[in-house]
C-alpha cells in the first residue's frame, strides 16, 4: 500500500509559503506503515491539477491533496477531483447549515462566495472532523482512492490523524504496527548526541529493529526517535519499553521528556507536584519565556506572571536591580529574586543578554545570563550560545528553563 | 520558457528534514521571470528517479535536480542523468584532484566513495562554482537542459544564482521581468477581502497583467500580493505602483503595510515617529505581545517593558486592576492604564480573555478585552475571536496592536 501527496497552491511554487504539510504528511504515512514515494506541488490551474491527479491516481494506491479547497474562485480542488472521478457536485446540506450557523456565530455577515465549501462531489464521503469551514472528502476513483483536505496545517492535521491514517490502514488491512516514542533531550549537540549512542546504533542496525533517529528541533530541543515494528501494539510498546531502558543510562539527565513533552511542560509540571508558584523576569527574550509556559491550558495555577524588563530604568526600579551592568550575573540574580519578591512567586527566574545584532555592554552578541531564586539559592549562569537573534532567544528560553528542571530535580 | 525542481531524498519523504531548497528556487525562478509549474520530491531509487526525471524533462524547458551528489551508495543523481541523457560516466581529473587537495588540506583521510563525487556524464559542463566537494553539472538532453545541484543549501544557493540563473536567463532570452508587492491587512476574512475585491480581480483577469492573490498568514495578517511582469524593472515597478493606487481606496484602513511589513514593525514606527514609549499588560497572550514586538532589534527606544499577569491577585496588586471580573472591559482598561504608570510610560495596552479550552467566569472561549491608555483616551473594547486556544492568542495580539495603530492614526 502506497500513497503520495499532491499540495496544491501557487504560493508553493513562488516560495512564499514552504510546504510543510507534506513533510508532516510523510512522517504520519511512515509511521503508520504506509509507504510514501511521491511528493508533488502545482499551481492552483486546473489543467495542471488535473494531469497531476490522474497521475497520481496511475501510480499509486491513494493520494492525499492538500490545500485548495478555501472559499475564493483560486481554489478549485473540489471541482478537479469530481472531474478525475468523472461525476458532478452537489451542494450538501448540512455542510451549508454547518458554514451559516459559523459565521452567524461570529456576528459577521457572510460571504456568498463561502457556500462553495458545501459544494461535494457525488460519492465521496464527508470527513468527521471538520475545525474550519471547508470539510475534508473521502474521494473513491475506481479501487483507489483521493483524500482532500485543506491546506490550514491544524485543520489538515487533525482530518489527517481523524479520518485519512485510519481509511488506510484499514484499507492497507495493516498488519504490523509501527510505534515510535520519542525523548527530548537538552544539552548536547546532534553530532554530540550521535557519538554517545554510537555503539548502541551498530547493534540495532544489525538487528534492524528498532531504529533511532534524530532531529534537532531548535526550541523543542532535540529529538531522539525510537521506532518498533511488530505484530501488534503490544508487542510493539514492549519492545519500545526495553529499548527506551537501554538508552536512559547512556542519555542520563539530558533526557528532559521521555514522552515528547516540551521543556515548558516539563518545568511545569515539576512546579506543580512541589506545590510552587513562579514569577518570571525577562529582559533578552522579551516575554518568550512567559508566551512558551502560557502556550499550554493549564499554566494558570503555577505561573503567577512577571515582568518584561526591556529598559534598565524597569530593571532598577520595579525589580531592584543595583545600578551598573544589566547583561551580567549580578543583573540576572538580581531579576529572579525582584520578581520573585514583587509577584510573591514561590520561585523566581531573570535572563538578560545579548541577542543581536549589536553587541551590548562591550558583551559578545549570544551572551545570555540565566538567574534563579528558589529558596535560599539565589544564583546565575553565565552561556555563550549560536546563532543569530531568533536562535540566541529561543535558545535563551529553553536554556533557563533546563536550568530551572536542573535545580527541582537536584 | 519554464523550469520545474525535483528534489531527491527519502528523508524529504518522510519528513525528516522539510524541504526548503524548492521553496527558495522557486521564488528565485519567480524572480527571473522563469514559470516553475511543478515541483516534487523522490526518494533515493533508480528507477522512480529515472521515471520523475524524464517526465519533467518531457514537460518542461529545463529541470533542477537537487540532491543525491553525495559522496554515499544512495547519492544516485549523476547515474540517473547519465541514463536519460544516454551517455557513459567519465571521472573528471581535475575535480578528482581537486576533492583530493580538499581532504588533504584537512588533514583527514579520504574515503573512496568521495572520488564518485568526480564522475560527470558524457557532454556535461561543471558549474564554475564549487564550494563543498560535489561539483553542479549543467546537462544537455536534446534541445533541453537539467540542472544537478547538491541538496546543501549553501551550496545550492551559490550554484543557483552563480550559475543556474544566468544559464536560463541566456536560454530564454528573457528580456520580461517579474516584480511583487504585498499589502498586509487586517480586520477582514480572506474571503471578505475576496469579495470586496472581485470587480478589480475580473477587469485583470481581463488584462491578464498585473494579477493578485491572497494569503491568510495569521500573526501575520491577511496578505494581498500584487505581481507584475514588464520588459524591465521600472515598467514593472511602475505597472505596481499604478495598481497599488487602485487598490488603495477598496482597501482602506485594512491595510496596516504596503511594504509587507509585520504588524509590530508598523506599530513600533508609528510610535517612535511620535517619540512616545510603550508599556504592555498581558493576560490572556502571556507575553506573546511583547514577545512579538522584541522580536526585531531597534525595539529598545520604544518598548519599556510590561507585567504578564497571569494570576488575578497581580492584576490588583501590580496594575490597580478594580477587585473583580478579570475578562472585562474594566479589567483590560485598568491593565493598560496600570501597566502605563507602573512603568512610567507614554502608552499603556492591557489585554485579558479566554483563550480556552474552558470558558472563564462565565465568558466563551474567543472572548478578549483589548483595552488602551493614550494621554487621556483611556478605553476597552470585546471582541470575540475564532479558533483553538493558539488561533486565539495570536488574533488577540495582532488585533491589540492594530488597535493601538488605527488609535495612533486617528
């Protein structure tokens, strides 16, 4: 069983927008088991959507087109697929109710042009799921088959893990599950984690299951990727299980997750269990750290807030920050326990540096001092981090963060 | 004269690494006045190589392979072209004893493969540049022509324009250019943009030159793209410009840039063009307001900082918020006039409401207060904003600051 992903949209091709939806697509397609061997872009033109499904439908078993299916005359997925399929559409009536009842919600009045999302071609199947205005349609051309969803990566990817991966593996009558699980690890570079695992990875390349990969992932930290194949998920989980008890001894303590959470999750949650409340002082990422640990429902019984210190007068006179050098130790220390005291947080955090362009203070630009206040210790780090500003400060972020998971588990 | 991209890798299939090299070759070729009608991606095999390379050479003028000129067993770029152009591999003795000088120059070994990177089909040219060890190779088949770059992006980039470019340039004879604006907007659906619109959209369907398209970025704002294609750059910039002029009026205040800046650019202008600072209270966004604003350098003139207060008692401790409701017009109003003396500055925002997934005291998911203290015009407002609790942050955001913009136009 096979299945190739046709992304539809002019913007594709012009690189205004990259097209990470299929990347995504064929991480979901592998780990399902489901072999990806095509990858298409095309322009929103008809003609050429037309040559590219029929293709598609010759080579392979199903096609899962992404984007197209908006409200505006450019997008015309709908109308190709019933044309490939060689019926007309219909307009459906419940998804018409579904799209006046949204915009009724919102107060706003509604563009006519919208209906053309209820417009469905005969045959094909309505996804469950339906987040946006547009639905996601089950297509059968002959045996095969044309999954369509659109383009707006959440609403693709919950239609995708909903209706599409389930449609194929039961058409796939899969037998093997493939799992994976995923670490998270901070601390070390790619290459630095690839050489602490080196043996371990010539053993399991001589067995053939199961395999690691990795994947930097900036803000998200690194990824470690183990992935079983067996008979079932049972079978599957254990092997999984024994694997991920091999590798813990040799990642030690740079394992922030064993479960592919985020260092803010993570942090979080270890607050949570000590009973403790944080406040947050941020000059160098600007309320990065704060919007990462909010990103999440959930934050609101632990992160009291904090403050964003951008000019040195805010840093002297709301967190009593002595008067001299703000990207220094002395600053950082200083930020974690003002804000601690001004919010009466159980624990405080200051970071303060320098992201660039400009160096600043005489310091280098990748400059980052992270400052905490738990309890009695009351301290700072200085680190050199790469990169250029948008790297320095999230890279600042997860950094302070590591420190904070450090300091709760030590 | 038109040029589509094959990119070769089964790590882009699987979603290892995302495709960017296409994305950027596209908007070059975009910029040179080539078509890119297709794009797709193969993994590391022979035969599906062979297959999607002579479909694109059957279907277009030109074609950029990237990727698989690699030193290893699965880097198969070279063959296959050797193949479809029906010619025998040669070893090249002067980027042999170039990559030889390269290794020794380093001081390391050689493995053997790397001498594969040396081999050139039959009747291929080497691109001048050369900046890792595998050389770019211009290919004639027939009247056509294919392009080998390496899939390193750095050295794809230098090939492409040093190179590629001129190469297609000179084959076309390409005397016409292409040039782009994009507009950013606000306040209005992409459909809505749709249909105010659509009279100018079908008088230049007409003309066929310049043409526009649409693109709901999200923090980013609704983009209108305006692109034109003239004999030069000044017939193109020109035919913007007059376009530009017509769009204007339809869209009004919608749009916050015509130079495809983001909304905080504008708004930190706007702001440092009347010398005035700016202090920001979050809730509901925790910090991705300010996080936004400081996400450019040259926010330290403007920008003195804020409080995210996330807990309630920090509202009315901090920021003199009145004890009760904290998603309220009242609430919103107080954080930004809070927010603007506890920092000394010239203008306060405040913004509080819920994000979701849980409705907060009795308000729906969506529901935020945006409120703002400017001189004497201290004031809120409620919107009601669509989507999950991520859609919901970064709306609140962008709609907070286009606020504070059409205030600081009024």
């Amino acid at each position: 069983m096979n299945c190739e992903v046709l992304a539809i949209g002019t913007e594709l091709l012009l690189g205004q927008v990259v097209d990470t939806n299929s990347s995504w697509i064929g991480e979901q397609l592998a780990l399902t088991g489901i072999d990806c061997l095509y990858q298409a872009k095309v322009g929103d033109n008809p003609a050429r959507i037309r040559t590219a499904l029929r293709e598609a439908v010759d080579r392979s078993d199903a096609v899962i087109v992404c984007g197209g299916l908006g409200p505006t005359q450019d997008d015309i997925t709908r109308d190709v697929i019933a044309e490939v399929m060689g019926v007309p559409l219909h307009r459906d009536a419940a998804v018409e109710e579904r799209i006046r009842t949204m915009f009724g919600s919102r107060g706003r009045d509604m563009p006519a042009n919208n209906l053309r999302q209820a417009d469905v071609p005969e045959g094909a199947t309505l996804m469950a799921q339906q987040p946006g205005t547009a639905p996601g349609l089950i297509c059968p051309v002959g045996d095969k088959v044309v999954y369509a969803v659109p383009g707006v990566p959440y609403e693709m990817k919950e239609m995708v893990e909903g209706s599409v991966l389930p449609d194929l593996a039961r058409r796939a009558g899969v037998q093997s599950v493939i799992r994976s699980r995923t670490l998270r690890t901070w601390g070390h570079s790619e290459s630095g984690i690839a050489e602490v695992l080196a043996d371990r990875i010539v053993e399991l390349d001589a067995l053939g299951n199961p395999t690691i990969a990795f994947l930097a992932s900036g803000i998200e930290g690194l990824k470690v990727r183990v992935t079983a194949k067996a008979d079932d998920d049972a079978a599957a989980e254990s092997i999984l299980e024994a694997e991920l008890a091999v590798l813990a001894p040799i990642l030690g303590d740079w394992t922030f997750s064993a479960e592919d959470e985020s260092m803010e999750t993570v942090v979080l949650g270890l607050l949570r269990e000590r009973g403790l409340t944080l406040a947050v002082a941020e000059s160098v990422t600007g309320g990065l750290v704060m919007a990462r640990l909010t990103a999440a429902p959930g934050t609101s019984d632990v992160l009291k807030g904090g403050v964003v210190s951008y000019f040195s007068e805010v840093k002297y006179d709301l967190l009593d920050v002595p008067e001299g050098p703000v990207v220094s130790l002395e600053a950082a220390k200083a930020m974690a326990d003002g804000v601690r005291k001004l919010l009466e947080a159980d624990v405080g955090l200051g970071v303060t540096g320098v992201a660039g362009p400009e160096e600043q203070e005489g310091q280098p630009v990748g400059t980052v001092f992270c400052g905490w206040a738990i309890g009695d210790d009351v301290d700072a780090v200085r680190v050199q981090l790469p990169g250029d500003r948008r790297r320095v400060r999230d890279f600042a972020t997860i950094t302070l963060l590591d420190l904070l998971r450090r300091r709760l588990l030590a």
